[in-house]
C-alpha cells in the first residue's frame, strides 16, 4: 500500500511539471508578467515539501490556513482507516505524534527565518518596492521586529525600498536613514491610519497624521482624507485591505476616491486581506481603470510569516544614485501622473470562484503549486517521496 501512494505521488508530481504554469501573475493584467523570476536558496530546494508548503500558507487567508489542518486530520484518519489495525496506545502515540508535527510545522512557519524565494525583476531600472509594512513600533507587529529586521527581510525577499507604515506612529524610518549603511534597503516615509471602518496607507508624510479624532465616524474620515488631499505636502493616499471591500463596497468606494484616495491595494500577504473573492478584486480592476486609480500589492508584513507573495515593480532609471527623499517623490509623482510601468506581481495562487472551490481550496491549491514548481523543486519532492517509503518500508526487527 505505501509503495503505492509513493508511485501514484510520483505521478502526480510528474504530470504536474508536464502542465506547468509560470509561478508569477501580473495581477492587473490577469496573465504571466512580461519580466521577473523568482530565485530559491538552495536550502528552498532541498526540503521542498515543507518549504513549499509554507510558501503557500503564508499567503492564504484564514480560511485557507484553517482548510490546511481539516484536510490533514481528514487524510490522516482515512490513512488509519485503510492502513493496518494497531494497538490502542499505538493509536496514541500516531495521533499524537500527527499533533506535534503539525505543532512544530506552525510554529516554523510563523516565526522562523526559513528560506524564501527572492524576486529578481531582471533590470537595473526596476525599483522593486512594498506600500505597506510594519515594525515593533505598531500595535500588533512583532516585538523585536525593529526597522532593521524589517529591512533585512525585504532584502531577502527581493525588495529594493519599503514605505514603512506603522499603525499611527511616525519616525522609525527617518532614524533607520541615519544608521543604515548604503547597501541596505531603503525604508520610506509612511503611517498606516486607524479610521473608522477603514485603514489608510499614506505615503511621503514628514510628520506624524493623529487618526483622533478622525476615526469617530464615516464623514470625519472622509473630512480626514480630503484635508490631506488638499495639504500643501499633499502626501499619497491608499485604501487597505480587508477594510474597503469589507465596510465601503459599493458608492463608499466612489465617495473615497472623490474624497481623495488614490489607490487602492488588490494583492496583500495578509490572510485577512486576501479574503477579498476574486470576483471582487476583478471589480476594483475594472474600478480602478475607469477611475484613473492606482493599485498596489502589500506585504502587510509584521514580522510574523516570512515569504512574500506580492512586489510592485517600476521602471525608474537612476533610482541608485536617488535619496531616499528624491525616490518617494518620484514614485509618488510616477502615481500621480501615470509615467512609468508600474506593474503589481503575485505568486501564482489558486482562488476559488465557488463555495465548492472554496472548500477543495487546499488539495486544488496544492496542485497549482506542483505546477508552478520549479524542475529542481520537483525533482527534491520525488526523492522526499522516495526516501519516506524506504524508511516506512524498512524490515523492522
């Protein structure tokens, strides 16, 4: 029985690498973006069975991530059914072995520095950059996670420049300016805004925005947005996700842009923000095309899961030798005025379009992972496969 669950997973992988998909999605256009490759540590590769899973998890949503452990306990109890009878405390002991793996395995995944693919836009004049990230500064990011490591792990990740947007907290990035060295990556000015019913990203302040007492009620939010669209320093406005689409769908979307949003984010890591359907996040395409509106990917990243799932990627020559004053205002003035090709990157995933979709979003998801894996990749997950039936199969004395 095991060899055969190690010859059907074989196949499974091997058919998938024969109907691969690019591993990329360029997610206004809806297709493979036309540059860009992701590259993997070899450490990636080798434990490819745990290093693609997690790459996976760490850009669902929260349905997904509770899915994962349903789909576990629901394999594992029909491999008990249809595998040999053991004794009582036999049963114990795999069951709670099952619980502890599946333990460590979240653990590693939250909060260890593990190995992640690293973007690589493939031009010296593509400035690869985040909208929206966070450090121990704000409310909910991780303690110890100061600018410094947020920086390093944008790095890895293949950024090249982050805004850097603590939840109502300003100057964790003008103080990294003075202390980075010149190799490191460059952290923006920016503040995430507390409102009600919305969260805001705001990119180019120079000092910190209060959300009181703004965040009373709709209108003074709307008040809030339209006093600092007509600022002098007129700094750039982003709605967030979840908040938009889950409070403000319909003509509230029309009265921010009215008010003076300018963007809008489409792709985040964050599980809440990717419960967005995609029929949803189509609509805003559409929106944002009509409307003259900028969209955005955002790592949301606070210092808990480590892949990225999302870059922006620009065309700005000469960002190299730029401040960082000079490139927060070319970027904002390359929103603003629509130069540059500026294009929203995500890991290929799959989304359901169905309650039926939703509920095989993990087996289905895991498949679109086999396809999107690179040879390498699938060559490390035979072998794994290989490896684990040998050990099971041994003869035991």
């Amino acid at each position: 029985m095991r060899r055969i669950a190690a010859v059907t997973l074989t196949i499974i992988v091997a058919a998938c690498q024969l109907f691969r998909l690019p591993a990329l999605i360029d997610v206004v256009r809806n297709e493979a973006p036309l540059t860009g490759s992701l590259q993997y540590p070899p450490a990636h590769v080798v434990f490819a069975p745990l290093t693609l899973l997690a790459d996976h998890l760490n850009g669902g949503n929260r349905a997904e991530l509770i899915g994962f452990f349903a789909w576990t306990l629901l394999v594992y109890a029909a491999a008990r059914l249809m595998g040999p009878r053991l004794s009582r405390w036999r049963e114990v002991y795999a069951a709670a072995a099952l619980a502890a793996g599946l333990a460590a395995f979240s653990a590693w995944l939250v909060y260890a520095p593990r190995s992640i693919p690293r973007f690589d836009a493939g031009g010296p004049d593509a400035l690869v950059f985040d909208t929206h990230t966070h450090s121990a500064a704000s409310r909910d990011g991780r303690p110890g996670f100061n600018v410094a490591a947020n920086a390093a792990w944008h790095q890895r990740a293949g950024f090249h420049a982050a805004f850097l947007t603590d939840h109502n907290v300003y100057g964790a990035a003008p103080q990294w300016r003075l202390e980075r060295d010149s190799s490191a990556v460059r952290m923006l000015d920016g503040e995430e805004l507390s409102l009600r019913g919305l969260h805001l990203i705001v990119l180019g302040n120079t000092s910190r925005i209060s959300n009181a007492p703004w965040n009373d009620h709709w209108d003074s939010t709307l008040a809030l947005i339209g006093m600092l669209a007509r600022s002098p320093d007129r700094p750039y406005l982003i709605a967030s996700l979840p908040e938009y689409y889950r409070y403000h769908w319909g003509e509230d979307i029309s009265r921010l842009v009215a008010a003076g949003v300018e963007g809008f984010e489409i792709w985040t890591t964050s599980p809440k923000g990717m419960e967005i359907p995609d029929s949803a996040r189509r609509e805003v395409v559409e929106r944002a095309v009509l409307q003259g509106n900028r969209l955005f990917g955002a790592t949301d990243m606070h210092g808990i899961g480590h892949t990225a799932t999302v870059w922006n990627v620009i065309v700005l020559p000469g960002w190299q030798a730029m401040t960082d004053s000079a490139i927060t205002a070319s970027l904002i003035g390359a929103f603003r005025s629509g130069t540059g090709h500026h294009t929203v990157i995500a890991r290929r995933r799959y989304l359901p379009h169905s309650k039926a979709g939703s509920l095989l979003a993990i087996p289905l998801g895991i498949l679109t992972v086999l396809r999107t894996a690179s040879i390498p990749h699938a060559l490390s997950l035979i072998a794994w496969i290989w490896i684990v039936s040998l050990l099971m199969n041994r003869p035991r004395h």
